[in-house]
C-alpha cells in the first residue's frame, strides 16, 4: 500500500507508456496498472471512462485531478470519440455525476443535429439517469442506482448514508467543495425503483402502456400457490372437494406491525405515490374514503381473552404520527406479500382497517378454498360478512358458495381461552397440511431496519419505498422455493411415517376392547370436520381441577361445618383444611429462593428469606396441634443432621404425605392433601404444556427464552413432588384410578418438541381432569381426545406431503408469443423466459430423486389410491392411508398395469409412453421429435426391493441419473405452471399477462 503511493518503477516512469513522452506525470486510480501516461495520451485512454479518477505527480507526491480540468469534454447523441458538428454545451458547462466512484463535475456536450433526441433520451442511451425531464443538469448512472438498489435491500442502508459515502469517496477532507446532489439522488432512486418495476411487470411489452396498468399488476406472485387460468389443471373446480380439491386452497395470514410507523410529515399533494395501486398497497384514495365513511363504527370488545389488538384499537397513541404501522395479507405457506394486502394503520389494528385489507387482497383471486390464519380470528371472523355489506359490489366475496376456515396462528394460540384453542387449532382441522401460519411474524424481521428511514418520509415515497421491499423479498423467495421446498418435504416424509405408525398402534391397541367407541369417536370428528358447528370432539366435557377450585370447595366445607357445629378445627384461626393449603404454598415459597448475584438481590432474598422463616415458625406451631408426634420426629430430624437451624428453605415441613405410615396421622388431613396434590400436580402439568409451547415458539431475546426454562424447570418440579405425594397417599386414603392422567415425568420429553411432531406423550394426550376421572366415562373421553390427536397429526403430515407434491409437481409449460419488432422488447422476454426456464430446471434437479421416493411410497399393495386427506374411504377411516377402488393414485400420476411415472405419465407393459408422443423402449430412447432423454433411466432395479418400515436417507438416489428434455419450449419441474412468452410479452393463453417472479 504505501509502494503504491510513489510512482513504483521509477525507471519506467522516465516516459508515457504509450508514446515513450518524457516525464509523463498522469495516473489512472481506475485502471489496471501504475504506469503514468502524459496528458494526450491519458485523455485519448478515457474517452471511454470519463468518469475514472486521475492523480498528477507534482514532483513529490501525488494529487487529485479531474479528466475536466485536463480538457476532456463528452459529446452525446454520436458514436463515441466522434465530434458533433453543431455541439450544445450542458448549462454552464457544468454537469454533475453521481457514480460509484464519487460525485464528479464533467464537460458536456449535447447533440444539437437536426437528427438529434431529447436531451434526456441522449443521456439515457450512455445509461446515465437524469435527475430533471427539462434541461438537466445533474445524473446518476445506472450502475451507481443498481448498486444502491441491490445494497438497500441486503444493507438496509439509508440514502442519506449512501450519499455521504460517495461523497467521501470523492473528497474524504472537506476541502474541496462538492455541490450537494442528496435531493437530487433521492428523487432519482426513487424514480429508478418506479420504473425498474413497471419494466420487470411488463408494462413496456403492453400496448397500452403505464396508462393501462391495473391494479397490483406490478408485483410478483408465489408461483407454488394456486392461480387459475395459470397454473392449475383443467377442471379443477370440478374436482371433489375431500380428495383433490382441497389440494387447491389459498392459505391467507393477516397481520400488523407497529413498527413501520411514519411521522405526519407533508401530505399527498405534495409527496403523491408513483403507483397509484398497482403494487401491494391498495389504491390510496379508494382506501382513505372508505375508512373515512365509517369512522364512527364502534370496534366490538373481545369475547375472548383482553387481546390488546382487539379492545385498544381506537386508543393507540398516534400523537405526531400520521400511520401508527401497517396492516397486511401474506400467502401463509411461503410468506409472499399479495397484490392490493398492505395498508396504512390510523390507530391500532382495527376491523374497518383489517376487513377493507382482507377483501381487496381476495379481490384477485376466484379460488373457492380459503384458510384464513389472524391473530385474533376468534373475534374478527364473527361479523365479517356483516362488515362486508359496507363495501362495493366489486369487493364482496361469496363465502355461501366457497369454503372458508379461520384459524389462530400456533405462536398466538396460548394466549385464548380453552375453546378457542381447540376450534381454531390448524393441527385439528384437514386439509390444511402442517404448518403453524406465523409467516407474516418471521417477514417483518426483514423489513423492520428500514422503519428507521421510512418514518421521515412522505406518503408517497413511504408507500413506493416499502412496495420496493416487498417485491425484493417475494422475488428472493421465488429464488428460493427450490432449497425451501425440497427441505420442507425431506422433513415431511419420515414425520408422515412415524404418525402412521403411531395412530395405527393405537388403533391396533384399542379395537379389540373399545371397538363399538371407535366407530362412535370416527363419526363424532368427521361430523365435526363437515360441520364446526357439531360438538368440537377435542373439547372435554368434564369439568377441570385447580388449586382455586379445590380451595373453594374446602372452604365451603369448613363454612358447612361451622353451621352445623361439626367443625373439627383446633385452632380459632386455621381449620385443617388452611393448615394444608399453607403448607403447601410455604414449600413453593422455599423453591423458590434464588441465588442473588448483586448485592440489590442479596439484600431482597434475605428479606424474602427471613419473612419465611417467620411464616414457617408460625405455622409450625400450629402444625403441632393437629400432629403432636411432629415434637419427636423433628428431634429425630435434627439429630441426624446434626444442626438445630437450618436456612428456611432447607426446613422440612413434615406434611402427612412425609410422615412414615407407621406413625399415627389423622386421616381427615390426609384427605385434605390428597385433594390439594391432585389439584397441584394438575395446575403443574398445565404450566409445563404452556411454557413447554412458549419455548418452542420463542422468537425474541436470549433473556425471555432463559426465563421460559425457569418456569419449565419449576412446573416440572412441582409435578413431580406433587406426583410423590400423591403415590404415598393414594394407598392411606384407597384413591385408584388417577394413574392414567398423572404418570410419571420423563423429562428427556420435555424439550425440543412442539404440538403435531411429538410422538403421543402423555403430558399432550391429556387435558385437566376432573376428579371423578376414574369413571369408566371419563376415561373414555381421555381416550377419545387422544385418539383424535393422534389421528389429526397423522392426517397433518399425510397432507403436508401431498400438498408439497401438488406444488413441487404440476406441470410447466413455457409458450413462443409472436414476433416484435423492437429487438430490445423480444431480448427482454426471451431474457426473461430462458431464466425461469434455468430456474425450473435447477429446481426439478434438486428435486427429482424425492419426487420419486414419495411416489413410490405412494404406492400400495395391489394398486390402491391414496386420498390427499388421508381419509379411507369404503374400507374404514381410521386408517391414515386410504384406497379407493382401482390403480389410480393422488394427483395427477396414473398406474397401468402396474407401472406408475411421476408427472402424469403413463406406463404400460414394456413400452414407456410421455406425454406428447414420444415414446420410451427399451434403451429409454424417446422417438419423434428428435428428443433424448439423458442416461439410460431405470425407475426400478430388479435386486432392490422396498421394505416396509425403511427410512430414506438423504443423499440416497433413487435415479441412475437425471431427466433432461432437450430442445423444445418445455420447463422441467418447477414450481406449478408458468406460462410467458419466449419471443416477446410475458404472455399466458388467452391474453392474461403472468409477470410475477421477473427479476430486478
């Protein structure tokens, strides 16, 4: 580095390294080498760069000039090097560029011919972006705007910071004065990202132009979600709904982020959006109109838990702010903003707001299958079609024709009450596959950097910056669909396995015995699945346990007692039943002592510690009224441990459940725990499962997370000494039957498993039981939510794996459109078609050895078809895998004879017949049209047998090599059908334009 800062090779710089002049003093810093030219020479070099930075040797260092300064002067509208006859100076012969090397001021001239362009269309053929429509004088080159677009994106870097660092770059002293161009870069950026996403929609192939842009046509689709007139099959309305078409629904999750706020700086007049609705955000007037003709709509409160998003909707502050954050739609399998979803929030997240968001968003779509995942559905679902009264005939949907499910999303389920748990649970419903719909939760991490930038813009640049972002990360995600479906169903295949597995085992164990209750639990959950409005079969009916409601039933006891002057208490003060309870909450108090690390919490456990010693004292005292026989065993007890004072969290309370049974004890009080363990190990069980879900859906700091392993560790320890007790005393007061709920804890089941891929552990299979569990009835009914879990995730994997195939494996088809005439409009769209075509292809390679592992999974003994939902029909449903009559398979793969390939082809006897004519015999070669498929391919080796019960392994092939189709307009594999035009326009069958998944 400091080698550079001298002229290197002295000797060589004697002369111009290109026409050996004397003392040559010039430098490039751009160009490759140190070798110094004089001033011609260097000048005759950059006529090609004129934006490259020189250094001047003055004798003892070297110094900064510009390519101006040396004489050199840029002639537009001509070949380059080639002088204008009737040059037109830039105004006041200073012009200004932003690149990625600096700012630079330049000599500039305008093609002045009577042939001549536009002052700005001169510009933009040397690709230099002009910052005014009218007598420019500063530009951006189009590298520098593409840096900034790519780096703002990853970085997240503001263009305040982008500037300042290109304007270090060219002066990193301050003494050189550079004219401020920041205004000016920021209106071309957001110009540049305007049009760059008008270019990639298509709009410059389309006769009608920018004018004929519609609304959210300018974003980029999920190409793996169902689109009619795109990617599904013909017929596909016609399919039956239990079998196939379910394969066909759009999962929708509405969220908010208060985040992306933004102050109440300038308006619309003065700051007006680009679009005008043509990306994710709706249309701007329409939108205000609408929530200004119901701003006297009261939001209903939450019949539910307090959701803050529900009751604190009109009372969020938005004091200095003009949007308190964002309202959106997402596709909820691959976490893709959706044309017309994204909305300015007012307040806080109110229905007026969600319900205009969630209509204009289905405005788009004709599927009749829609899974709806919010937060707060429970709520917001129950007048919905009632709200939908106040909209335009357009926006009205007909949900009496369609079949619509709302659901909680996994993370947010916790937080509701029992019933809502259980009804709006995806793990409960079919068809819906495994997932937990928090798509929206992980995307916001993505763009919530930018909040810092986006909260001191204006109206429109706000909405046109964050439609940017949003067709950056759904285009990244099309890029990704590859690796993220491929990981999905390596995941999904041997899960699908296990819970097969495991509901047939419980089947298997429960038919001989409860064969007449299968059938009966059979019809009550596909009664349900048809109908939510029958009884939810995964609800108990009995009444739950608590520490609270066993304290008030002892308590109405003792009342009872006093009335009628049979109260055994003896002590004025606390009855037996009190006695007990306090013990009780004395032991959690010692548990829960910590250790102090400051000299602040020292001083807090000490105080803690001596208040307890105090209440131990106390109840100790009156512990000896009721149990005499404590005096001696506490003698005993200090004895063997040979100190009389021991901390308050190491004292031994001595309840009846640790009083030897050789010792006397009063019954009455042995009862009386019995009823407080029980309750207590129920409370602590149901804190595990809670805490256990909380864990596994923790996405914030490393300290919530430590805090959530706390509360674990303290639930199951408390289950654990409650479960001792109940074993000792179960024998002295003849309690049976509690086993079956509260079993021993194996604490190896506690971490890393979440609801709907843990293996039926006990502490998941049973609910809070009442304390009449050990009738035959209530057993009954533990059994029955049991086996309808377990049936549910089996049902779940089952239909992950289909839905990933009925993604993965549609067919795609690429069409030619007709010639153009403009050679850079058919470059364009041939550009376009040859990548996704890349893209597909990359995508089936990655694929195709799963592929064909599910398939043949999918094959049964004798040629049975599987159903999507994992339901058999004609032949019992409590079976995970289904047949019904015939060779025929799920989806679109046939079997003849037999013989079964994946995509739609057919096989028959020894001659393999594709699609489109061509055949395969023999040595695999197709015949007709000229094509050949690459390696000699052997679905089935004769010595390789599948096993039942055997694990793929990744990495395991399954193909001696890959299917490639050469030649031809056909894309193989990829995600669902895409249709654009190879020569010309995007284009789909019937005119309908398909632009998504267009690169920036």
């Amino acid at each position: 580095m400091i080698h550079l800062e001298g002229r290197c090779n002295r000797l060589g710089a004697q002369s111009c390294s290109e026409c050996d002049c004397p003392n040559p003093e010039y430098r490039c810093r751009d160009c490759l080498g140190p070798e110094l030219n004089c001033s011609p020479c260097i000048l005759l070099a950059h006529v090609c760069h004129p934006l490259h930075q020189l250094e001047k040797w003055n004798g003892q260092h070297f110094e900064r000039i510009s390519l101006k300064t040396l004489g050199l002067r840029i002639q537009l509208g001509h070949i380059t090097g080639q002088k204008c006859l009737n040059p037109h100076c830039a105004f006041n012969d200073d012009f200004i560029v932003v690149d990625t090397h600096g700012i630079h001021e330049v000599s500039l001239d305008f093609c002045n011919c009577a042939t001549a362009q536009s002052h700005i269309q001169q510009l933009l053929r040397i690709s230099w972006f002009p910052s005014t429509t009218s007598d420019p004088k500063t530009a951006a080159t189009f590298c520098v705007l593409k840096h900034y677009h790519l780096l703002s994106f990853e970085s997240k870097v503001s263009a305040f910071e982008f500037y300042n660092a290109l304007s270090r770059m060219s002066d990193n002293t301050g003494l050189l004065p550079i004219k401020d161009q920041y205004e000016s870069l920021t209106q071309m950026i957001h110009e540049w990202h305007h049009l760059k996403m008008l270019k990639c929609s298509g709009r410059g192939h389309d006769p009608s132009g920018v004018d004929g842009t519609v609304e959210g046509e300018c974003t980029v689709l999920c190409p793996a979600c169902p689109h009619p007139g795109k990617n599904l099959p013909a017929g596909w309305k016609d399919a039956p709904q239990h079998t196939v078409r379910w394969l066909y629904g759009l999962f929708l999750a509405i969220d908010a982020n208060f985040r992306l706020k933004r102050k109440a700086v300038s308006n619309n007049g003065v700051d007006p959006s680009l679009s005008h609705g043509w990306g994710y955000f709706v249309e701007d007037k329409a939108y205000k109109d609408f929530l200004h003709s119901g701003a006297d709509s009261v939001q209903e409160k939450s019949m539910c838990s307090s959701h803050n998003a529900v009751n604190m909707a009109n009372t969020k502050s938005n004091h200095r702010l003009a949007t308190t954050g964002l309202g959106t739609v997402n596709c909820a399998c691959h976490n893709m903003k959706l044309p017309n979803a994204v909305g300015d929030l007012q307040k806080g997240e109110r229905y007026i707001n969600m319900d205009y968001l969630f209509f204009s968003a289905l405005h788009h779509t004709a599927l009749d299958n829609l899974n709806i995942s919010y937060d707060i559905a429970c709520q917001w679902h129950k007048k919905l079609w009632h709200h939908m009264s106040a909209f335009l005939i357009s926006m009205h949907l007909s949900h009496a024709i369609k079949t619509i499910s709302f659901f909680v999303p996994k993370f947010h389920l916790p937080a509701h009450i029992e019933q809502c748990q259980t009804s709006f649970l995806f793990n409960f419903k079919n068809g819906v596959g495994r997932t937990d719909r928090e798509a929206p939760e992980c995307g916001w991490a993505n763009i919530n950097p930018i909040a810092s930038s986006t909260k001191e813009m204006g109206p429109g640049a706000q909405r046109d910056t964050l439609d940017d972002y949003f067709g950056d990360s759904n285009w990244k995600k099309v890029v990704g669909l590859g690796h993220a479906m491929l990981y999905k169903i390596k995941n999904a295949l041997p899960e699908r396995e296990n819970h097969r597995e495991a509901f047939k085992d419980l089947n298997d164990g429960l038919r001989g015995e409860y064969g007449a209750a299968l059938k009966q639990w059979r019809e009550q959950v596909e009664a349900w699945e048809y109908n939510p409005t029958q009884p939810n079969p995964f609800e108990r009916k009995a009444e739950t346990v608590t520490m609270a409601s066993v304290r008030l039933e002892l308590a109405k006891e003792n009342e009872s007692n006093l009335r009628t002057g049979t109260c055994l208490a003896l002590h004025e003060d606390c009855t037996p039943s009190v006695l007990i309870s306090t013990g009780l909450e004395l032991e959690e108090q010692q548990a829960g002592l910590g250790v102090h690390a400051t000299d602040n919490q020292e001083g807090k456990i000490l105080q803690q510690s001596n208040t307890l010693r105090r209440q131990i004292d106390a109840w100790v005292k009156i512990q000896e009224l009721y149990l005499p026989l404590l005096t001696g065993l506490c003698m005993s007890d200090h004895s063997v441990s040979g100190t009389m004072t021991a901390a308050p969290e190491a004292v031994k309370l001595w309840p009846p459940s640790q009083i030897s049974r050789t010792s006397p004890c009063n019954s009455h009080l042995q009862a009386i725990e019995w009823k407080l363990r029980y309750a207590q190990a129920h409370d602590g069980l149901h804190s595990l499962r809670s805490n256990l879900c909380a864990q596994t859906a923790v996405l914030k700091t490393q300290n919530t997370l430590k805090a959530v392993e706390v509360r674990i560790e303290a639930a199951a320890s408390t289950y654990e000494h409650a479960h001792r007790a109940l074993v000792v005393l179960s024998l002295r007061v003849n309690q049976t039957g509690w086993h079956s709920s509260l079993r021993p804890l194996d604490r190896d089941l506690l971490w890393g498993e979440t609801e709907g891929t843990r293996k039926l552990s006990w502490i998941w299979n049973m609910q809070e039981a009442a304390a009449s569990e050990m009738d035959k009835d209530n057993a009954l009914e533990d059994m029955r939510i049991e086996w309808c879990k377990a049936r549910a995730w089996a049902m779940c994997w089952a239909e992950e794996v289909e839905l990933l195939k009925e993604e993965m494996g549609l067919e795609n088809t690429l069409e030619d459109a007709g010639e153009e005439e403009c050679e850079g409009y058919m470059a364009y769209a041939k550009r376009q078609a040859s990548l996704h075509q890349m893209l597909a292809k990359s995508f089936k390679t990655s694929w195709t050895d799963t592929l064909a592992l599910v398939n043949m999974r999918h094959k049964t003994t004798g040629g049975n078809r599987m159903a999507g939902g994992c339901k058999k029909v004609g032949s019992g449903a409590d079976e995970a895998a289904a047949n019904v009559g015939g060779h025929k398979m799920a989806g679109r793969h046939k079997m003849v004879g037999g013989h079964k390939m994946a995509g739609g082809h057919k096989t028959a006897g020894g001659g393999y017949k594709m699609a489109g004519g061509h055949k395969m015999v023999g040595g695999h070669k197709m015949v007709g049209g000229g094509h050949k498929m690459a390696g000699r391919q052997r679905w089935w080796e004769e010595d390789t047998r599948w096993w039942e019960g055997t694990r793929w392994q990744e990495g395991t092939r399954w193909q001696e090599s890959t299917c490639k189709m050469a030649g031809g307009n056909r894309m193989a594999g990829g995600c669902r059908k895409v249709v654009l035009g190879v020569n010309g326009a995007a284009a789909n069958k019937g005119g309908t334009r398909w632009r998504e998944g267009i690169p920036k």
